[in-house]
C-alpha cells in the first residue's frame, strides 16, 4: 500500500481540513473506501466539517490508551458510504509519538483504500506524528510568498522524515487577486519557487467554504469541486489534465 497520504502546510489556514474532506469525498465517489484521520490534535475540526460532530466519543488517544477498540474510534460519515473519520485527541496535551501513531496507522490502514491524514499547520511537533506513518505527501500553499515559502520547509522536513513523494495543491487561486498581487509572473513561477511538483490547483470559491462550513460536503459536491475529482484521479495515476482554463 502507497496510499497514506498526509495533508500538510507551513502556514495555516492554507486550506488543509478542506482539501483533507473534499479529496476523501471524490476519492469515495470514485469507488475507493476511505479513512480521513484528524491529527491536529487539540484543534480537529474535520468532525465538524462532517457533520459528526455530536457523534464523537472516542478519539485517537482513546484506541491506544485501551479506552476503546480501534474500531469504536473509527465513525462513519452520515452521508458518504466508505467514508470513514478518526478523530484527534480534544485537548492537545493527549497529542500522540510519531511511533504510537504510526502502530495505530499500521493497525487500521489495510481496511481501507486510502487513509488520509489532516495534519497541523508547521513542521512541529504535531505535524511529525501527522507525517510519520505517511508513504506521500500533500503540500498545501496559496499562491503568495509566505505561503510558499511554509510549502519549500514542509517539503524540506517531509524529505528529511523519508516521505520523499511530495505533491503541491494550489489552493484558493483567484487570478484577479494573483495579477494584482504581482508577486509572481505566472504559475510556473509559483511552482518553481515552491520547489515542488504540482498536482492540483484548486480556484477560490465561495461555494467551497460554504459547503465545508455546514459539513456538506457528502451532499453538495457538485461542480464547483471538479479540482478534487481531479486531484483524486491524478492520485491515483489517472493521467487527467489540470484544467487551468480560466486560472492563466
Ligand atoms: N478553495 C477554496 N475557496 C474558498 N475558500 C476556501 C477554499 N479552501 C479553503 N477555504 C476556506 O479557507 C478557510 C481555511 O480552510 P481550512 O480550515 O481548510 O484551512 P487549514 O489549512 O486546515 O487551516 P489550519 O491551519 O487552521 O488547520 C476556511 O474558511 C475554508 O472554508
Ligand atoms: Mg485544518
């Protein structure tokens, strides 16, 4: 199995959770059977961003302190079938090793096609746990230079922790505000300076926030997530185009 990918970033709020939820849901409903795991440990929010919120009574310290079986830590999304979601600890001190979590990762990942996990903005501590028991990497950034230069130090501690398979998502890519800017002359730019290879741009849309915010997701993935149907394609060595029409 190739199929432990963490979801990371320098800065925060580049858009990790969301690209964490919205590639879950297009891998599913392209067939595959998928664990989103949570690891920004005192700062979930996916289980609010499915909707399960009020569900959650065993988080990911519960299964490895023997509070629970692993499987009692595993829930359901309401409205996805085969998507499933582990939850972080709550409270940050309950923040897992980067080898208590990989054993945990070990044990549960062959249920499932893809497992995915939601990793805290840095290269500290939480974000080692998150990356440890990765095979690949998502590096998430916005097209401006503080978030491309957190993207080039993600990349370089994923190399340095072995995850060597690094992809760049572009997210929330506005070409109104990207000219304006003027920071860079073009995309080709960006991915230069974020020393990694490109997989995925994903435009900015007010819909996308929108559908995130009232943990919709399963039910409203319409067109406006097409960048994700594609992304889950690409991840899975499916040759689609990156469809810049309209971003250049
Ligand atoms: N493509 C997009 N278009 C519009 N809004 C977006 C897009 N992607 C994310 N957002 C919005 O940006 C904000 C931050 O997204 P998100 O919470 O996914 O970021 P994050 O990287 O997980 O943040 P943190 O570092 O705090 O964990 C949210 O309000 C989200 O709805
Ligand atoms: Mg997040």
């Amino acid at each position: 199995m190739n199929n432990v990918i963490v979801v990371a970033s320098g800065k925060g709020g580049t858009g990790k959770s969301t690209v964490c939820i919205c590639l879950s849901v297009a891998l599913v409903k392209q067939g595959k059977k998928v664990l989103l795991i949570d690891c920004d440990c005192g700062m979930r929010g996916l289980d609010i961003m499915l909707d399960i919120e009020q569900e959650i009574l065993f988080d990911a310290s519960d299964a490895v302190c023997g509070n629970c079986s692993f499987g009692e830590a595993v829930y359901k999304s309401k409205h996805n079938e085969n998507l499933y979601l582990m939850a972080a600890p709550f409270d940050a001190e309950n923040e897992l090793s980067p080898s208590v979590f990989t054993q945990l990762v070990d044990t549960v990942k062959d249920n499932f096609d893809y497992v995915i996990i939601d990793s805290p903005a840095g290269i500290g501590s939480g974000f080692v746990t998150a990356a440890a028991p990765a095979d690949r990497a998502l590096v998430v950034a916005n097209a401006e230079p503080t978030s491309v230069r957190g993207a080039v130090k993600v990349r370089n501690k994923l190399d340095t922790l072995g995850v060597t398979q690094s992809r760049l998502v572009i997210n929330r890519f506005d070409k109104k505000l990207f000219k304006k800017l003027g920071f860079y002359t073009d995309l080709d730019a960006v991915i230069d300076a974020a020393q990694t290879q490109l997989i995925a741009i994903v435009p900015f849309d007010l819909n996308i926030s929108v559908v995130m915010q009232r943990g919709a997701a399963g039910i409203d993935f319409g067109k406006h997530f097409s960048a994700f149907d594609r992304l889950s394609s690409r991840l899975q060595g499916i040759l689609v185009p990156l469809e810049l029409k309209g971003m250049i």
